[in-house]
C-alpha cells in the first residue's frame, strides 16, 4: 500500500506540471502519527524539495524503512524505494537519519 502511494505521488509531481495541472502530494506515513502538519510531503526531485522547504535540508528518505541519508551519502537517491523530503518534515515524521554514515 505504501509503495502504491508513493508511485503515484511521483507519477504526479512527475507527469502533472507537463499536463497544466497543479498537485499538491502529501503521503502521511503509515503506522505512525501523522506530522504536525498533518502530513510528509515527498518530492519525485531534489530540486522540488529545495523548493518547498529553501530553508532546510533536502534528505533522500527510504520510504520502506524511514531512514533518511544526506547529499554525498552512498544511499542518497539510491535506495529501490524513497523521495527527497525536508529532513525538518522528516523528523517530525518520526523518521530518522542512518546511524552508520551511508
């Protein structure tokens, strides 16, 4: 179910703009409660993360596991399943950075 969502939340941020159509995607994570905005929202691209969230810092988060890892890190953008997120978003989320530096 999880990963349902979030193909479609990429298939959207992805194919929406090219068709004139405004989305605004935000998964809340299952099994947990939701963020104090209700909601986590992930990016298809680092670029649209930075984007949402100038301020902070983008983080490719492992959607399966919850862990998040940072720009230069082996698994940034590389796990089978994820998105760029807000590691504030995240945090809030319940998700956590990776304890061994990949």
């Amino acid at each position: 179910m999880r990963r349902s969502i979030f193909i479609l939340a990429v298939l959207l941020t992805t194919f929406a703009p090219s068709l004139g159509v405004g989305v605004a995607t935000s998964v809340a994570i299952a099994g947990q409660p939701p963020a104090l905005t209700g909601s986590l929202q992930l990016f298809a691209t680092e670029e649209a993360a930075q984007k949402h969230c100038p301020k902070d810092e983008v983080v490719w988060l492992n959607t399966a596991s919850g862990i998040y890892h940072e720009k230069g890190m082996r698994w940034y953008g590389n796990t089978k399943q994820g998105a760029y997120v807000c590691r504030k978003e995240a945090d809030a989320a319940g998700d956590r950075d990776t304890r061994n530096g990949q």
